[in-house]
C-alpha cells in the first residue's frame, strides 16, 4: 500500500505530524512491511504554502522509518524549473482559461 504525502513547511512536516502519521496507519492494523509512503516535498502553485526544507523532509521520514517501521522515500522535486511540476501545469491552464 503506498500513500502520498504532500509535506507543506510549517503545516505537516514536523516530527509531530510524522508520529501522528505512524499512529494512523497502526490503528487500522496495516502491517508496517505492506506499506511505503512517498514524501513530496511541495510545489509551489497559487496555494500559499511552502515545501519544506531537506532537513524537515529527513526528520519526518526518520520518525516513520526508525519508529514504526514503515518504508518512506522522500520524492525528487523536478521540473520545477520550467513550472512543470506536479500541480503546476494544471494551476496554469486553469489561471489562463479564466482571463
């Protein structure tokens, strides 16, 4: 089982959150070794927040890997360059359909 977590700075990419993350997926009896969580640092679109900084990312996959055993693999930000990363293209055919 693979999950997607947007890391927002600030928002959801604390040791905290980590932990909260791990007791979740605990609570629904989801053995540790059938899941991985994919850690995407944010893209910057039209949405306020942030990505979080190298370090933040590697803290919270160290609480989810050292704690509770569950598989984590911080995402490589691409195409960020150009505005093709993920959200990006969408947030900018839909600014130009509404000018």
């Amino acid at each position: 089982m693979t999950f997607e977590w947007a890391l927002i700075r600030g928002e959801n990419d604390d040791v905290k959150t980590a932990r909260e993350l791990g007791e979740l997926i605990k609570e629904y009896e989801i053995p540790p070794y059938l899941c991985h969580i994919n850690v995407i640092p944010l893209n910057p679109t039209n949405y306020k927040g942030a990505a979080s900084n190298k370090q933040a990312v590697d803290k919270f996959c160290k609480v989810l890997v050292d704690e509770y055993r569950i598989s984590c693999t911080p995402r490589v930000r691409r195409g960020i360059d150009i505005e093709a990363g993920c959200g990006q293209l969408a947030t900018e055919v839909l600014d130009s359909m509404s000018s």
